[in-house]
C-alpha cells in the first residue's frame, strides 16, 4: 500500500488499541454507471498519425523534428491520436555507423513525444522506394546500428509502443531487397533466413523487454522461430515468442494482404487460413498496427469495406492504424458510417457497468463489473489500483487491486477485500496508470473507463462514484489523552516522532521481516534520520515505556 500525500499523520488511540478489537462501520451502496459514446484519448490505442524523418535530419540537429505543438494538435482532435508512427530512414548510413546528430534528432523527437503525452512506434529502413541500389547495409553494419540504437530504445522506453523489424527491405518491409545475404521478392534460402533471424534476434537483444518487436508478415515469425501458438500461461514470459507481435500494411488488399497470409491466388479471402487464424491467437497478447494500401478489386471490393474492416479489426485484435493512409478507404469508411466505430473500436475500451462495497468485520469488499468493448486486450503490463481519497484531508491512499489487465477481454468481474486500517470517509476511485514511474503520475498515460461523469483528468482517476466510512466504535468514549504522532509518512530522510509527554523513550527499529534496523533514545519532537535506511515498511517499538504500541512508517 503506498500513500502520495506530502504529510499523512498516524494517529493512535493508546486506551483503545491496549483494550478493545477495533471494528470497521462501511457505509457504501451499488452503483451503476451509464456508457459513454465519446471517442477517448486513451494510450497505446486508437488511429496512429504517419510521420517520416527527412533527407537533412543526419545533418542539422534540431531538424524536421516532431514538433510538441503538432502532436498536442493531434491528440486534442476529434480523433483523438495518442500513438505515432515514426520512420526512421537510416539511407545516410549504408557504409557508416549513425552518427552524432541522427541520434541527437532521435532523442529529441521523443522527448517532444513525452511532453505532449503520447506514445510512438519506431521502424529504421534504408530505403522508402524499389530500384537497383541496395536496399539495405551489409549484415555486419545493421548489427552495428542496433547495437548504436540500444541506448537510445533502453533510455526511452517509457514512450515507445513497439519496435518494428525493419532495417531489411524496401520501406524495411524484409521483401524487396536486392541482397544476397537476405534473398529478395520470397525466394529466400535457409543461410539467407538465418542471416535475418540475427536481426531479429539482436533487436530482442537491443530493445527492452517491455516494448514488444512487430515483423511484416505471418511467415516471418513462424519461419524463425516455430508455430507454437501462444497461450495464456507462455504469452508473457520474456521469449521471442511472447514479444513479436505484427504489423500489417496492406490491410485488405489482395493476394492475402499482400504476403501477410500465404493464400492461393490473389482473390482467396485470407480469414480462416492457417496463418490468418495464427496472427488472430498470437494478437492476442500482442499489438496489431497498420494500414490499408490500396483498394481490394476481388469481389467489388468486398474486403476494403468499412463493415467487413471491423469485422477483421475483431477478428485480429487491432490496436492502431494509420489515419494518413490509404485515403479513399477512410473515405469510404466516412460515407459508410464506420469511421466513429473504428474509432473507438481499435484497441481496448473498457465499460464500468457496476460496482457494489459492502462491510464485512473487519473492512469491506468491492466487486467491480465492467466490459472491455474494444478489438484488442492490453498487451503492455500494468498496475490498477483502488484509490481511497479522504474527504477532509484529501490525502491518498492506493491499493494494489489483484488482476492483469492484460487478460481483460469481454466481460470482466473482479471481488477483492480490504482491511486498510484506516479512519474517516473516503471517496473511492480507480486508477490505472502507465507501468513506468517516469509516467505513473502523468494523467496522459492513464487508462479511462468509456462512462459518463466518472473521469478526472487532472488526476487520471475513474470516479467510482461512491462514498465509505470507516470508524472505530466508541471512540469519542475512550481517552485522548495518549496519543502518538508520526510524520511526515512516507519519509525519505527524517522522521518527527511527536509524544505526549517529554519524557526520553528509548525506541527499536524493526524491518518486515523482524530484523532489528535502528535503535536509539528519543525526545518529544525529535527529528530522527531514516537516509540509511532502504525503501519499505518499518515498525517502531518503545522500550521505554511498555503501554505504548508499535507504530508503523514507509521510508521512501
């Protein structure tokens, strides 16, 4: 449990705690939520704006940047946009490692992400159009340029959605190539997949566990490394299975979406073959980016159609797209009426339909419903807490509610109990934040419930609209003439321990696990230093003077 609140004071009953079982009065009720039809900027979801570095970013330090006033523009729009792709073209760099300015500018673009709040997905390529010239460097020098960009990915994973196997191949899609080490157009010998899998394998090596890999086509992944499909209990373990999602930039196009699936001729419907029914599982657990590249002419355009691209988005758990493109699909979208359900279907949505507290002897329970209306899960970790926000003190206090977002899917209910020792009135409220500290308190990065009236931005809480008491019994009857006071709690450095008399009390420091940390002779009002002391709770006993009861503090 960890509470956010500058200075939080512990206060203790003395005749209270030495004689009486303290018991918990929970005022609390059931509460239903209406939805929301609002398109919502929630991370790591919804349409992705398309951007690509220019000729002269190799060069001039500080330029064709993305700007912070751009991505504020796409994120308050009426889309909504809170992911972007960025094409990293590398074409300055065939003979040579990247240099100095190349990675300023990179660093550079995200931290402009990271101020305007939104995330960004990565591809590196050395070339955006066919010919004769090579496609990409020799082997060796790729190897060097990811082992350069690891740095970079590590220092800033925090904004990055998904590093995409690029580095092969025109727009560094792995198929046209013009290498005899990676074998071009699918004729590709089992020396030239080799030489692939070690890009593939040194991106995994390169790039943070947290932030998944996506490669071009179903074949790819299966050719590398097995058709193992992936599972509930093997999708999140830290494997090259479990991090290489997809992106697929032919969506609905023909011949399988263009070498996405293996199909038979170029108007086969690509859903329910093999390798469709392997990236539907495997999206699962993992994101699902693109876009659409041109009009399907099988079956009047069948497929390139806005109600049969839901239908797919479903089937294949889509969690981005790019809005820049192919333009007359969105516009036959629009025309069609399914622009806003794409919207707001990409990606996870989470409806809160109810909730219910209720008392039990020694705290309350919470059983939470809610509905995740969206194409896809959650494929990145993250913490959801019930927040309990005194109403005269507006201190915080956040418990770790026992559940994977990532396994939300459909119809979710969740029942947990709670005995916080805590007194006073509390609103009630949950909050699930981005994993990482350098985001958790940024509202940008949290996940909000598709409902009516329940969201605060400025926090990034869901308001659960419901209100608890928890008391002690008879506490006005009993003395409060001994009464300890702590704080500020959580400390990072010092400690006031506040007595009620003056007298020197002679105190032990006790760890979790009973280990005996700290032990000194206090007075009334003393500062006692914690610096030595690592991060966790400790319990404070008094030897002096025997009446008076441990007392807990979290150094911080």
């Amino acid at each position: 449990m960890r509470f956010y609140n500058k200075m939080y004071f512990i206060r203790i009953s003395i005749s209270l705690l030495l004689f009486l079982v303290s018991q918990k009065i929970l005022i609390g009720q059931t509460v239903t939520y209406q939805s929301s039809t609002d398109i919502i900027a929630n991370p790591e979801r919804g349409l992705q704006k398309y951007s690509i570095t220019s000729n002269n970013y190799a060069t001039v330090s500080g330029t064709n940047n993305l700007s912070v006033e751009t991505l504020n523009n796409w994120k308050t729009s009426a889309d909504k946009v809170t992911v972007v792709f960025r094409y990293f073209l590398l074409d300055a760099f065939l003979d040579s490692d990247i240099n100095e300015t190349y990675l300023s500018n990179i660093q550079t673009d995200f931290e402009n992400v990271r101020t305007a709040g939104l995330k960004i997905i990565v591809r590196f390529s050395y070339s955006n159009a066919q010919g004769s010239t090579p496609q990409q460097p020799i082997k060796s020098q790729i190897l060097s340029h990811i082992s350069q960009l690891s740095t970079i990915l590590n220092n800033n994973k925090d904004i990055i959605f998904s590093h995409q196997a690029g580095f092969i191949g025109t727009w560094g899609e792995w198929y046209y190539t013009n290498s005899t080490e990676f074998g071009t157009d699918g004729n590709i010998t089992n020396t030239q997949w080799l030489n692939r899998k070690e890009i593939v394998d040194a991106m995994l090596v390169a790039t943070p566990q947290e932030i998944p890999i996506q490669v071009r086509y179903a074949g790819i992944k299966t050719t590398l490394y097995g058709n193992t499909l992936l599972t509930e209990q093997t999708a999140y373990l830290n494997t090259a299975n479990a991090r290489i999602g997809f992106f697929n930039d032919a969506f609905l196009n023909n011949y399988g979406d263009q070498g996405t699936y293996s199909v038979s001729d170029e108007c086969t419907n690509p859903v329910g073959t093999t390798d469709y029914n392997y990236v539907a599982n495997e999206t699962k657990y993992l994101p699902m980016t693109g876009e659409t590249n041109g009009f399907n002419p099988c079956n009047d355009g069948f497929r390139t159609m806005g109600d049969n691209a839901i239908y797919e988005m479903n089937l294949t758990n889509w969690t981005t797209i790019n809005r820049d493109y192919y333009t007359p699909f969105w516009d036959e979208v629009i025309i069609s009426n399914h622009y806003e359900d794409i919207l707001k279907g990409l990606g996870y949505r989470f409806v809160l339909n109810s909730s219910e507290v209720i008392s039990n002897n020694t705290g309350f329970e919470i059983n939470l419903n809610l509905t995740n209306v969206g194409f896809s899960r959650v494929f990145k970790k993250k913490n959801v807490y019930l927040v309990l926000k005194n109403i005269i003190t507006n201190a915080i206090t956040t418990e770790l509610i026992n559940t994977d977002i990532r396994t939300w899917e459909n119809s979710v209910s969740i029942t947990q109990s709670f005995d916080l020792g805590l007194e006073g009135t509390f609103e009630l409220y949950i909050w699930i934040p981005d994993n990482e500290t350098s985001l958790e308190n940024n509202s940008n990065y949290s996940i909000q419930f598709a409902n009516i009236n329940t969201w605060e931005p400025a926090t990034g809480y869901n308001n659960l609209l419901q209100t608890i008491s928890l008391k002690t019994l008879d506490l006005n009857s009993y003395s409060d003439s001994k009464k300890i006071l702590i704080y500020p709690n959580p400390a990072s450095d010092f400690i006031t321990i506040e007595l009620k008399n003056d007298n020197e009390e002679k105190i032990k420091i006790h760890n979790i696990y009973g280990q005996l940390v700290k032990e000194v002779s206090i007075s009334n009002n003393q500062r006692l230093n914690i610096t030595e002391l690592t991060n966790g709770i400790y319990t404070i006993s008094f030897q002096s003077n025997k009446s008076l009861p441990s007392i807990k503090f979290i150094k911080k």
